[in-house]
C-alpha cells in the first residue's frame, strides 16, 4: 500500500513539474494599428522608402533605434535617418520578404509595445539569404496615429 502511495506521488509531482514544458505558447491577438504599423515600416524599408521610413518614428527627438551591437544607437530624426540610408547600400529595393513567425503587443493609453521574431529573405551578392531575427519596440500616439519611439533589432544567433 505505501509502494502504491508512493509512486502516485512520484507520478503527480513528475506530472505537475513536466505540465509548463508540454504547454502550448499563448497565442496571442497583435493589436491591428500596432501590427499594421510594424508592416508599413516594413514595406517602406523593403522599397528603400527612407520618408515612409521616418514616417512610422515618432517625431519626438528622443526617438531612438537600435542595432545589434555596440554603438548601434541611432538618435532622433537625424540618426535613425541615417542609419537607414546606409542599410539601403546593403540591398536592391523592392527584393526583400519578411515572413512574421511571432508576435505579441500590447497597450496602455497612448503607449502600446510589440515584440516578434520574423525571417527576412533577400537576395544578396547572387544568393538568396535568409535570416530570422527578433524586433521589439514602443509606440506613442501623435496626432492620433502610433509612432515609434524606440525600436531594437537583434539577428537570432548572430556570428
């Protein structure tokens, strides 16, 4: 009898340490304006659109973007402007493809905050490359549309 209270025992408390690991990730519903405005970025950046560009950041001066590494940090109008025109020497306009694999946002008043995973696959130096990397942000309303006022990039698994 106590072999058989003990390996139930055993058996719930293997059950209720293994439960987190089997669950599903919560889907999440991305807020339309949000998730909208994550894609018109995208589709500017895609055809090296730098006004349509800066027109998803905010026009406060402390907008900021930032890379990857060290000393990615790209300031206001100017800097983020900037960092963009030299991420178009990189590719031909009009050949990239972003393929959203996650996304989660959220909202409080005139605030609201995205963080994704997407793929990128372009054409470059002959090849086709693709890359999955994590963006995240937060947004601000300004004159009753969202606007970036902080977004990071990161490459998944970057050399």
């Amino acid at each position: 009898m106590y072999a058989m209270r003990g390996f139930v025992l055993v058996t719930a408390v293997c059950g209720a340490m293994a439960s987190p690991c089997l669950a599903e990730s919560p889907k999440t519903v991305p807020l339309p304006g949000v998730q909208s405005l994550v894609e018109r970025h995208n589709k500017a950046f895609d055809a090296q659109d730098l006004e349509g560009v800066m027109a998803t950041y905010s026009s406060s001066p402390g907008a900021v973007l930032l890379g990857t590494g060290a000393g990615e940090a790209y300031l206001g109008g100017e800097g983020i402007s900037a960092a963009y025109a030299q991420f178009f020497t990189k590719f031909k306009p009009n050949s990239i493809s972003f393929s959203n694999q996650w996304i989660s946002t959220g909202a409080s008043g005139n605030i609201a905050w995205f963080a994704m995973t997407t793929t990128m696959k372009a054409p470059i130096d002959q090849e086709t490359r693709e890359r999955a990397f994590n963006m995240s942000g937060t947004l601000q309303k300004e004159k009753g549309q969202w606007r970036f006022v902080s977004m990071h990039f990161s490459r998944l698994g970057a050399e």
